[in-house]
C-alpha cells in the first residue's frame, strides 16, 4: 500500500464532505461507515494519482471558505453548516475549488465507487454500500431455487 496521500487536515475535510454527501440514515450505513474517504485516499496514492493536486486544490479551497464565512475548518463545523458549504461547492460557490472538472463532481464520482464498488479496492468496508441496495456481491455457487425462474 502506498503512504497517505493527503495530510491529515485534508483527510478530515474529506472524511467530513463524504459524510455529508451520504450519510448514514434510518435506511442503511452512509460514506464513513462505507470507508469511502480511506478509499479514495488510497486511490489518490495509486490509480488516481492523477487528481491528487485537484482534491488538495479542492480541499483546501472548502476549509478557506469555511474559514472565511464561518470561523472553522469544514471538518469542525456542525452538519447544518456542512450542507450549506457542500451546497455552494455543488453550485460552483466556492471559489479555487474547481479546477479541470468541477470539484464536487469529481469527489461525487470516487464516492459512489468507494460506497458501492468491489471491496478489494478498499472502500465498501464489509460490503455496507452492497448492503444498503440489498446486493448480496458475487457468489461462486448457485443453489436449485437460485437459479429457478419465476
């Protein structure tokens, strides 16, 4: 495995805006539970490599704003606050958080396969995204009702 990827401060933020994005709720476990921050981090040091420069530029950019609007980092601000900063990231709001692509997007797409993609890769932490859709995950045996149609 490779080392970390973002220093702690921007894991905080990451972990935080994840959460947010997908939290856990009366219906199923949300991106923390899921390790979608841990994939992600991973994926930065390894096959992502290539976007790691626009999640530091992206994270530093939400804990500036949070800052400036609100007196704390992103990651210590109250979940209330939290939507409203992910809201203005979403809409393009906050300034020096997108670079190529739009920030928000970019992290909404290495969420989803960090909650919901192949526990190998490291997010998807005991199969909570496959869980939370009713997914059971590959099998190698098919029992006689398994395979009965209708």
């Amino acid at each position: 495995m490779s080392a970390a990827a973002l220093d702690p401060e921007r894991l905080a933020s990451l972990e935080a805006l994840v959460e947010r994005l997908l939290p856990a709720d009366e219906l199923g476990p949300g991106a923390r539970e899921a390790g979608a921050a841990q994939y992600i981090e991973r994926a930065l040091g390894e096959a992502y490599a290539g976007h790691l420069a626009a999640y530091q530029v992206g994270l530093d950019a939400i804990d500036g704003h949070a800052v400036a609007t609100n007196g704390r980092r992103f990651a210590e601000l109250e979940a209330v606050t939290q939507d409203e900063l992910v809201a203005a990231l979403e809409h393009g709001d906050v300034p020096g958080a997108d670079g190529a692509e739009p920030f928000f997007e970019l992290v909404r797409r290495h969420l989803i396969e960090g909650v919901f993609g192949d526990p190998h890769w490291g997010g998807n932490v005991d199969r909570a995204g496959w869980r939370l859709l009713g997914y059971p995950g590959p099998r190698l045996v098919w029992t006689d009702d398994d395979q009965r149609l209708g």
